[in-house]
C-alpha cells in the first residue's frame, strides 16, 4: 500500500546551510516521498552571532533558504529561528552576562516579530545548553528561556526547546513555566527526543522524535501530539548528521508497504499534531505558506 495521497510526509527539525548540500538534499527528500519541512535556523558564519544584525543576516539566510526549497525542490520549507541557546557561551565569555541575555532578548524579539509577519512559524531552537556549562552561563540560559515563552505567547506561536533529553519532572517544570507565561503547554515542543515519553509524562508537551526505525514503531499508536524529525545538519564535516535528510519519508514509505493497517497512524505526526500544536493544517501546494 502506498502512502495515502492526501496525506503530506513531513521532517519536524532538520537545517540547511549554503555551504552544504541546501537545496538538493530537499531534492532527495522530495525524491524519497518527502513534502514538508521544519526548516531551523542555525550559525552560517565562521563566528558565533554577537549582534543582533548578525541575528537578522541568521534568520534572513534561513528564510532565504526556506523559498529556494519551495521554488527549487518543491518541498513546503517553515522557518523556525531564535537565537541558539549554545550562543551564550559565547555571548557571556565576550560580552558579559547581562550583554549576552539583552542580546539574545532581543533577538527573540526579532523572531517573534517575524512569526508575526508570517515569515516564520515558532521559535527555535531556544532552551539550554546540552552540556555543562559555567553557573553565569546557565542563569542566563533560563532568564532567556522564560522570556522566549512570553515572546512566543505575544507571537501565538510554539517553542522548540533544545536541551538534553528530558524526563517526566523536567518536562513539567518546562510546561508549568510555559502556563505562568500563558502559553498552552502543547506549545512547547521537545526537539531531539530520542526515547518515547508515555502521554502521562509529557505533561502536555509535544515531542519531536529522531526517526530511527524501532522508536517509530514504538511511538506510532501514542496520542498526538508529537512530531518525527531527522534534525539533519547539512555539514559536510558529518555527512548524514544526525539523520539523513530523507529518513522520515523512508520510513513512512516502509510501514505504508510493510504494514498498511499503520499508514493512517502517521496522519498523528503529520497533521492532527501540527493543527494542535501549530494551529493550522499543513497544505499540499509547495509554493504557498502556513
């Protein structure tokens, strides 16, 4: 059995960069069955972004990125772009603490007035470093963090937070600091989710899955929401990284052939989620946005 014409194939978190394959690994998703993309922004220059005009050149890349996917591969391409929480690092070691969390401050402001303009859909990646970090960097990680929910609840729109794998408690603390900002719960996704969360221990937070074979099939008849991503990093240092970029439309192809009874699960990641979480449907025609 085929995958179900109506039903788009969609990679939740992956990036592109001009100096990688860009569009043509879009082509290869697009090749495999693939349709819709989570397109992250990511650092494109040498060093890590200290401006907020380093910001704007960022996520203007990204967009850029996002249309030439649309109009080249067609493939429907969603920026997502915030400031990265690994940049504090950085920012506080040259800039110093309360320099570092203005700056980033500012430059979710950026982001959420361009998910306002409809020239992004969430903010992301934002959250916390995934490793050890020194105590100042840490504070400003979570002083940003709180204040990318309250951009994202101004904005109406989700958060896609990077840190390391969470369990049910962290996931809760995350969802009640979403609420204090009034943001729904189901707003907060957790990117990079590498084992299954039971519905119980999300707290009302949506994770985003790596697409590995066996964590598909395991996650595939759990309530939504929750998304599959390959989180593929476009750098010709790793190629492949983390995922390939055509995994989620070859893995969906498979359970379509292999097990037809499973294909309509996957109307759980592909649709019903992104209309929870995003509040819109995901269209079938390349050229057009959210």
């Amino acid at each position: 059995m085929p995958i179900p014409p109506d039903l788009p194939v969609v990679d939740h978190h992956c990036h592109l960069s001009p100096s990688g394959e860009g569009v043509e690994a879009a082509r290869r998703f697009r090749a495999a069955g693939g349709t819709h993309l989570f397109l992250a922004t990511q650092n494109y220059e040498p060093e890590v972004p200290r401006s907020l005009v380093a910001y704007e050149r960022q996520f203007a890349t990204t967009e850029a990125l996002a249309a030439r996917v649309r109009s080249e591969a067609k493939v429907v391409a969603y920026p997502v772009i915030a400031p990265y929480p690994v940049d504090l690092v950085d920012a506080v070691a040259t800039l110093g603490s309360d320099a570092a969390i203005e700056l980033h401050r500012s430059a979710l402001d950026l982001a959420g007035r361009w998910v306002r303009d409809r020239r992004a859909v969430a903010l992301g990646e934002v959250g916390r470093p995934h490793f050890a970090v020194p105590d100042e960097v840490a504070r400003a990680a979570e002083t940003v963090l709180d204040h990318a929910f309250e951009v994202a609840k101004e904005s109406d729109c989700p958060v896609v937070v990077h840190a390391a794998e969470l369990g049910g408690p962290e996931l809760s603390e995350l969802a009640d600091r979403a609420r204090r900002a009034g943001l729904r719960s189901e707003r907060v996704i957790k990117h990079y989710s590498r084992t299954r969360v039971l519905p119980e221990a999300r707290h009302g937070t949506a994770p985003s899955y790596l697409a590995g074979r066996e964590l598909v099939r395991e996650v595939l008849q759990d309530p939504g929401p929750w998304f599959l991503e390959t989180d593929f990093l476009d750098d010709p240092r790793r190629p492949g990284a983390v995922l390939d970029l055509a995994t989620v439309p070859r893995r969906a192809r498979a359970l379509a052939e292999r097990t037809p009874e499973l294909a309509e699960a996957l109307r759980v990641p592909f649709v019903e989620s992104i209309e929870r979480v995003y509040g819109w449907r995901p269209e079938l025609v390349a050229s057009e946005g959210p």
